[in-house]
C-alpha cells in the first residue's frame, strides 16, 4: 500500500467505527450546506477528516451544548497586502475570526516585485494554518502612466499557473483589454483559458460586457448596482458581493439573493484594513452584516463556504460531511454569528477569539527590501517657476476620485512652493523599485496640514514612494525614514519623525501583529491630525493620489495624468 | 496570434457587433438556468458559441414567435450499449430528442473487450454531433464468479484518465470494497483522487456510507427510497435521479427536490432500451416524467442541464450565456416540452423529430468481432443425470431476483433434459471471449418456452453467450448463429431461425439505425412468445440470469452461483 492508500485506510477505520475518531462533536446543530437546514448532528472527525455523521467511539469528545457547527468561512477575493500584515500574521488575525481559507489576489506585491513578490507570497503563507490559495494577477502594471516594480507577461503567469495553489487568473481588470481583444491580453487568456478566470468590470453591460464573458471570465466583485448585478448574473457570472473596508456593496446587492439565485453569489471583501479585522473582523463581520441586509444566516453561510468552494473547485472545502476536511467553526448562535472556536484540519486553531497557532515571525532574509532609490535630497523636490499659474490636484473625502484646480503659485526665490494658508502642499512621487531617480511634482489641495510632512510607499498601483508636506526639509526627513525602514508610513515635523508604521515587506507590508500594526496605524494617523489634516484617512487618500486609473488628475513619477485623457499634463499653466 | 486568439478575437468582435453574428434567435424566451426565470430573449450565436443577449447584425434570423430556448440536455449517466446501438446511431436517435451530451460509462464492453472496447467507444463517439464524455468503468470484472472478456486494472485506469473526455471514474458497484479498504480498489481511487468519481450503492447508509464517501465518492444514482436519498443528499452527495427505461425512480424521488435542494439533484438514464427511445424520447421523456411528478419544468431543466455541467466540471455546457457553447433546445412549449429543433455547437442538427446529419455507418472493420469461441456442438450441452433432484432457477417477472427450486430430474438415457410440461427449461452459460470451452449447465423455471430456443450474447456483467431451450439441438443453431453474427439475440426453433438481431459491435451493440434495431428486437420477441414465452421481456430476463450479484441462485460459465453465500453450488442435491 502506498501512503497514500493507509491513511485513507485508517481513515475508513475510523469512519466504520473500528478505529476511535480523533474528535467526536456531540450536542451541536449543524449548518447543511447541502441541504440549507440546520439539523441536530453528531460529527465525527479522524485525521483532520470529517469521517461521519452520528455516534462513535472518539479520543475527545466536545459537547457543544446547542452551539453551531458551521463549515469554516472562505473569502473569496481578498488581497492580502490591504491588511498591512504578512500571510503569517493574518492567518493570525482571521482564525479567530472563523475564516479558515481565503483565495488572494497578490495583485500589490507584484506591482512591487513582480514574480518573485508573487513567490514570496506562497512560499510565506505554506503551512499557516490558514488555507491560502492565489489568483495569478492578471494586470501587472495597471497602466503604463507609471513606472511599476515589474511586469508579468503571459509567460511568468504560466509558470505561476503550475502551483497548486494558484487556481486561476486574478481579476481582469483590463476589460477593455478583452472586450477589443488587446494580444497581451489574449496570450494571459490563452494560458488560463481551462482555468477559472475573475473579473473586475465595473458597470460593464450589454455588448461588452457580453465580449468579457467570451473571453471567459466567470466572475465580478466589482458589482455596486442591483441592477448591474441582475444582468451578470444572468448572463452567467459568479457574483462575488463584496463587503469590505472600503467598499462595501451588500446594502445595494442584498435583494439578489434569492432563493433561486443564491447559487450564484458569494460573499468577499476584497480589502480588509488592519483596524477592521481587529475591530469588526473578517468574514464573520460580512456574515452579520448579511444578516442586517435581510439574508438569513444560513444562506449568508452558504454563500460564504460552500458557494465559494464550488465555484473554485475545492473539492474537500465547504462543507462539514463525510470526506470533507475538518475545517469548522462553532457558533454561539446563528443569531450572534459570534465564533466560539475554530477547527483547521481538525486541529483547534483558536478558541474565544484567541489564536493558538505558536507565533512564527516572517523572517527578515526573507523579506523583500524593495527601497531601490538613493538618499532623497530637497534640491531633488525643487520646483523651478515656469508661470503664474499650475494644476493642483483636489483631494476628495471618501472617494478615491479627485479634482483639478488652476491656482496661483506661491513664488519663493524663484521655486513654486507649499502654502498652507490656502491648504496647496506639494506633492511627489519618487520611482524606488529601479533607482532611476525619476520623479513626478505637483501640488495638492484637501489636505490640510499645517506643518510637516507625510509619505508612504503604499500607493497605488504601483506603489512608488509618495509624499506630501508643508516643508521640503520634513519631505526629505519622511522619505529617507522610508528608505531606511524598506518603506512604511510616517508622519514628520520640525525634522524630526513623529510617527511610523514600517513595511519591511516590500514597502506594503509589517511582519509584527495585528495589534502592533493597529497601533501604529492609529499613532501615524494622530501624528497626521495633529500636523493639521482634516481628512479622516490621511495615509489612505495620500496612497490614492498616484492611481492613474480613476479620474481627475493624478501624480505619477512620470508626472501629472489627466486620466480622462488618458494623458499626461504640465503642472504649470 | 495563435489559432486560438484568432479564433477568439472574432467571436469577440461578433459579441461587440462589429461583425454579423451566424444565427440570432428573436421572439423566444430564454430558460435562465442561473435565475431559475423565463425571460423574453434575444440570443446571438457565432461560431459555435452563444456571444450575446439582445440585437445584433447577424447572417441568419430565427424568429421563434415566443417558442423556449432551453440548454441542450444533458444525461449525466448512461450505459449506451443499453441501447443496443452503437454511438454513432445513438447520437442520430437522441439529439432530435433534445440530448446534446451525455457522460457514459462504457462497462458493458469494457466487460467484453477492456479497454480497447472503451478505446472503441472513445474513437466512435467523436464529432458524432452528440457530445460524449466518458467515466471509466471502475469494477471490470464484476465479479470472480464468472470469466469476464478482459480486466481494467488500476494501471489501465490510469492510461484512461489522460484521455480529454474522460471525466472520472465511473459508478464504484463494488461499494464493500471501499467501505472495507480493498487494496485494489484502493489502487483505483488512488489513481481518480483528484477527479470526479460516481458512486453506486443501493440502500448503502449509516456508518458504512460514510466510508464510502471518505474514499471520495460523489454521486448516487441509485437511490430508491426518499430517505435513503436524503441521507445521501444531507451527506455531500449530489443525488442523479434515475429514470431509465428499467429502473424509475422519479415517483419516490421527488419530493427530494425542493428550492433549497434541488442545486444537488440531477436527472439520469443510466439505461435506454432502443424502444423506449423511439417511442418516448430520452432526456425529455425524463422531463415530461419529471413534470407528471410535480417538479416544475425549469427546475426540471436545471436538474438535466446546469447541474450535470457543474458536477462534471463542464464549463461551457449546461446553459445559454455569452461565452457557453452554443448547445440549444428550441421547445415549443414548457408545458408540452416537445422539441422542434435542436442546435449543437450552433448548428442546426435536429428538426421535428429527424436528424438532420448525414448517416454514418460504423465500419465493420472497426467493430470488436469478439465471439472467440468453438463451434458448439450437442455434447456439450449433455448434463449426465448425477442424482434424482436437482436445484433449478426460478425466474421472476419485471425483478432481477431469482428463486432457487428443488425439483425432480427428468431423465432421457442418462441424461437430464428439459421439461416444458412443467416448465423447466435447459440453461447455458457458455464463455466466449477466451476460446476456453468453459460453460455452465443448469436449469430454469417460469420461461415457459414450449419448443425450440432462445440465446443472447447480452449478459450481465460478462457477457457470455447465454442459452435457453426445450432442445439441445435448437438450442447449439442458436449458439453457432450467434458465433457467425458476432453475437446479438436469436430465436430457433425446429432447427431454423426465427428471428435474429444481430450485434457485431462486442456482440452488445449493432451497427444499425435505432428504428432497424427496434424491429428487429420486436421480431426476436415475437418469435420468442411465439415459442410460448410467458415473459414480457424474455430476452432481458435471460440476460440477467448470468449476473452473480443479485440474488438467488444464478448461473455462470464457472456454474451455479448461489449468490446469498457469494460461492459455487452444485447442480445435482
């Protein structure tokens, strides 16, 4: 007999009841996904298997006492990266939170590192309790307004398409890419075309969206109107409902879950901010909030297990029956969704809200140092006068789109310089994966800061180090700080840093906790404040302003874009 | 660009209407397997593939003045050598019936002929306008009791699984094997641990159904109890409800499907007698039957289109959509569900009743002639008389089970010959795929033959040459006809032919069209009540009088099987 053959052996054993199961759940009412009852079960578990249905002989046996038995969560469409946290720390953070497997797009990180950030990803979320399973991202660079870490062509995305645990193409966000047949994004196409392929195409409809689904993509998350949802669906895509930090859709989309249609759904969140998971949490914060919009909790539970395990093809995922693995979670109630303990394997993975996984750092040797870029220096932020007037970007509350102002430059010695009597600060992106020293100089409104400065190597989608200030000097402090810590957050003044948040991790991500992290997300966003800005998400809205894929105007290091245009644009007028 | 990005960039551009679409369907109303919904319609095909909803340009317009368009069904499970036709004349009775695909398990011949028989069915089945995948028959041979024409072995299995249209492994009969870890069916399900696998256990419950399902078993479809189904259902098993020309088990089996379940159920075949199929269709006899027991006509579609697609992993079959495959029943009404036209792969193959492509005829040359036996003679058909009471089979009319009956032995010059005045008929079993010799010799009750005989090469699971009669000599010209046809069902009587429906193909299948096949099975009929049958179908009986796996008493070419003890038995008591 091979391995293979005596573990499912004993396994057979165990599920005739001629060998003792490891655990025996007794007392418990289980979610069916099959069936979307509950009924009263008593589940055996053996080898991190569940091996049966009703009463056998087990080494431990819990007595759940009424508590729910629900299939452990999956997320659907997360990108890790949005979570600050290394795979390591986040598997930390939503075990207890009942998420037991998630499907991520490690769209960041490539941007950043290309292939090898991709690697980095995979080789760092193996054996972590969590389930990880990868997306390969479709749309590396997002644009070419921008100067990127790296490339995936089609020929890096078929090796990416041998791991086993990349099930498909990540998010095709190029829609117009596919609709008019754009040959790289054939080759991409063609090297995953027996693969699942996700989609992203916001308010696509009729004729195209008809040209995307030949292409075949089979999913959207990037549904926002019901409507909208209502003709992918039945034009035959998976819809991926999203609730998360950011953008958040169950208020609109919660009317498509009928019974008939609710085989079709699945719920995601695409993002989790750290302050989210530790404060609401991951899945299960979705699930109660499927509850609010009017979904009972058993078909929110469907659609965050089995729907999603069917649609990837995980066999063994999503469900609590015989010859599925052992990944549950207890209940307290399907009135609550509050998650009691948690069960990897059948290995109990956390229990009250505790994750009792030991702690495992993300090594430093194995981190990515992507800060290619020299000491930044103030001359380099110089701006020289070419004219009375510029374009300055407006910053917007909320959104992640902005406006374009024509201002009065404020002159000093000749240089076009920050004045926050009228909230105009200079703004910058500095290309720091090739050490080209490229640059892009602008001015941005909204702000509000008084004095100081602050800078973030997250910035999308390619995550040069971005900046902003009163002062050229705290511009230079914040950004050689990044440099130093292989980028992060911070938050400067009167040259001296106030606030930090590091991101060893290719400049998107810590390795320390969830807490640690919330913490200093929490410390910099004061600092923030207290320079002055009177937005609530400074970091956030900052690592927004370099996308050059959502209208108005944007700064690159390439320099300004007029995205509507689709061009780039002087600063000066 | 390569062939294939070509090919897709055309079908895109015909989605976006920037080139005539083939066929655009006007007026119908579409049966939305995703939204469970009838809505109006306007569906476009291009080469081969639904590429949008709504008007475009197209070079053909079918107005279908409010006809359905439904996805081509799908039977998830069938044996076509049921049918006693080969597949090429299979596919020209079942597409005007509406069927586009089927997934087969091809056990009969590979009982007969291993797997060059499914190499055959693989070869004839290809661009037949029916789409055929295939499972690989998991239990060949059925039994040690009996000399079947060939093994598959778990190493044959393995060369199966490559082939691009087989799917899985077929239904795993022998369900003790697994539950008690056999190391040969182990061997097997090693080999299809990452592919679907069918399951096949009658009544099978409890702590030995778990096991089955942890060997990775998937499916059932031979429920025929609701309970036993909804055991199987609550356990993670998708439910394939039979409704098959011998086996029905719609009546008991739909209650099962209600809104919440019916993503688990699908409709199957699993037989389709060549009568059945002319004189009431196939699939959509399944769903007129479906209806008559209250499952609403589109749920019923679902369950024989969307849902065998999904379990089978077919990604672009089972529904209407940009990017499916352009698989479509025109029916005219969801209350008649009589089909008008049938269109696969975007080309009309079927109208009111008649295919519409050109008659193939499967060569001769590669058919399995595979009676390897001696010419038969008198003598050994001769029993010696051994006591003065021997143990006789008792046929049972529409039942596979058998009795066992202790009668007198009639006695002619040593001999114990038949008796038709109490009805008590000489039966053989005769080997005939090894040249071996082998037979078994035994008796029958409840036939009623009054002269002449009747002999089959269809006999379940092996095969063998299957003979019954008053005479020995009209039953050896049955024999040695059936030896030069190459095997099929033949009447003789006073040394001449009466009838005959030859089966070259393995001797289980004919080269003919289904309405030749279908005479022919009445003439063979005829002649056997004109010979003073009392059955209604007395070659079927015959066929299932050599199967060792359903009780009583059976007969192998090895001899009597008394088949509750599972071991030989002797003639003479």
């Amino acid at each position: 007999m091979t391995e293979w053959q005596e573990r499912l052996a004993a396994r057979l054993e165990a599920a005739r009841g001629d060998r003792p199961a490891d655990l025996l759940f007794r007392g418990g009412n289980l979610v069916n996904v099959f069936t979307g009852e509950l009924d009263a079960a008593t589940i055996a578990v053996y080898d991190g298997m569940v091996v049966g249905f009703g009463e056998r002989r087990a080494d431990e046996i819990v007595d759940l006492g009424g508590a729910i038995l629900s299939p452990g969560f999956i997320d659907g469409h997360v990108h890790l990266e949005s979570s600050l946290l290394a795979p390591v720390e986040f598997a930390r953070a939503v075990l207890p939170q009942g998420t037991t497997t998630v499907v991520a797009d490690p769209h960041e990180i490539a941007n950043v590192a290309g292939i090898l950030g991709v690697q980095f990803m995979l080789d760092t979320s193996e054996a972590i309790g969590l389930e990880v399973f990868f997306m390969a991202p479709s749309c590396v660079p997002a644009t070419p307004m921008e100067t990127a870490g790296a490339e995936l062509t089609a020929a890096d995305l078929k090796v990416l398409a041998r791991h086993p645990r990349v099930l498909g193409l990540a998010e095709m966000m190029n829609f117009p890419g596919v609709v008019h047949g754009d040959p790289a994004v054939l080759d991409k196409l063609e090297v995953y075309q027996d693969r699942i392929i996700d989609g992203h195409a916001p308010l696509l409809s009729g004729a195209q969206l008809d040209a995307y689904l030949c292409g075949g993509i089979s999913s959207d998350h990037e549904c926002t109107l019901l409507e909208e949802a209502r003709e992918k669906l039945a034009k035959g895509m998976h819809i991926m409902i999203r609730e998360g930090s950011h953008s958040r859709d169950l208020h609109a989309l919660a009317p498509l879950v009928t019974a008939r249609a609710a085989h079709r759904c699945m719920l995601v969140s695409d993002d989790c901010h750290p302050e989210t998971l530790l404060e609401h949490g991951h899945m299960n914060r979705i699930l109660k909030r499927a509850a609010d919009f009017g979904i009972d909790a058993i078909t929110a539970i469907q659609l965050a297990t089995h729907n999603t395990a069917r649609y990837f093809g995980l066999r063994s995922l999503g469900a609590i029956a015989p010859g599925y693995q052992a990944d549950i979670v207890i209940l307290r109630s399907l009135e609550s969704l509050q998650v009691v303990r948690v069960y990897k394997k059948g290995k109990l993975v956390a229990e009250e809200g505790e994750c009792l996984l030991p702690k495992r750092i993300t090594e430093a040797k194995t981190q990515l140092l992507t800060m290619n870029l020299e000491e930044v220096t103030e001359e380099e932020l110089h701006i020289p006068v070419q004219g009375q007037r510029l374009r300055a970007i407006r910053a917007v509350p909320k959104t992640l789109i902005t406006g374009e102002e024509i201002v009065e430059v404020k002159d000093h010695l000749g240089r076009a310089v920050s004045d926050p009597e009228r909230d105009l600060l200079k703004l910058a992106v500095i290309e720091r994966h090739q050490g080209s020293g490229r640059k892009g100089l602008g001015f941005v409104e909204g702000f509000g800061l008084k004095k100081g400065a602050l800078a973030s190597t997250v910035a999308h989608d390619s995550h040069n180090l971005v900046l902003v200030g009163v002062d050229d000097s705290d511009m230079v402090t914040a950004a050689n700080r990044l440099r130093e810590l292989g980028g992060g957050l911070v938050a400067v003044s009167d040259g001296e840093v106030r606030a930090q948040l590091p991101l060893p991790v290719a400049g998107l991500m810590s390795a320390a906790s969830l807490e640690e992290v919330v913490a200093q997300t929490r410390e910099v966003n004061q600092a923030a404040l207290s320079l002055g800005s009177v937005l609530e998400h400074p970091f956030m809205v900052l690592s927004f302003l370099a996308l050059p894929v959502i209208p108005k105007l944007k700064l690159t290091d390439r320099g300004l874009v007029d995205v509507e245009r689709f061009a780039p644009v002087e600063l000066f007028v």
